[in-house]
C-alpha cells in the first residue's frame, strides 16, 4: 500500500449546522479524510497545517447512499468516505470554521 502525504490526508472541512455547533460547544472540529489515513495521520496533518493542539481524533466511515437521475430514474451510489472528528485544546481553534 502507498504511503500518503500529509497533504492528501485532509480533503476538506465539514461546514454543517451539527459540525459549527460541535465548534462552539466541545470545540470540535469535522473534516473529510482519506480512505486511507489513520488517526495518528489525521492528528499530524491537523498539527502541522493550522498549527493546533490535537487532543482527540474520531474517525467515522460513511456509506455512499443511493440516488436516483434522470427521467428513466437511473439508480447509482454516492462514493463511501471518512470523516474525522478532531478535538483541540480549550485554547486553540481554527479560523476556517468561524461564521461572520
């Protein structure tokens, strides 16, 4: 198996309702991840971006669901993916998730 790059571990962040209060309550933080990435990957890639103290790391898989398009309803599945959970230090956050 191929080794990932600390870039490729973080794919995007997750900007819901339920992950901005997870950031003003616990101070918790949802990102896509890599299929193939770990949470000691995960924690790093997180440290080492936006400089942060990691404390704990969640990884959740999630099923792709089905859809349907088109006249004819074609059915089709919606690609599985991680989503990490990451929780830091009271006194640290990160500035993507902050709603103006």
């Amino acid at each position: 198996m191929a080794t990932t790059m600390k870039f490729d571990i973080l794919i995007r962040p997750v900007i819901t309702e339920k992950s901005l209060k997870l950031v003003d309550e616990k101070n918790q933080y949802t990102f896509v991840v890599s299929s193939f990435s770990n949470k000691t990957d995960v924690k790093k890639a997180i440290e080492k971006k936006f400089k942060v103290n990691v404390l704990k790391v969640r990884i959740v898989s999630v099923e792709g669901g089905r859809v349907l398009w088109g006249k004819r309803r074609i059915s089709g599945r919606k690609k599985d993916y991680k989503k990490a959970i990451v929780t830091l230090k009271s006194s640290d956050s990160i500035d993507l998730f902050k709603v103006k």
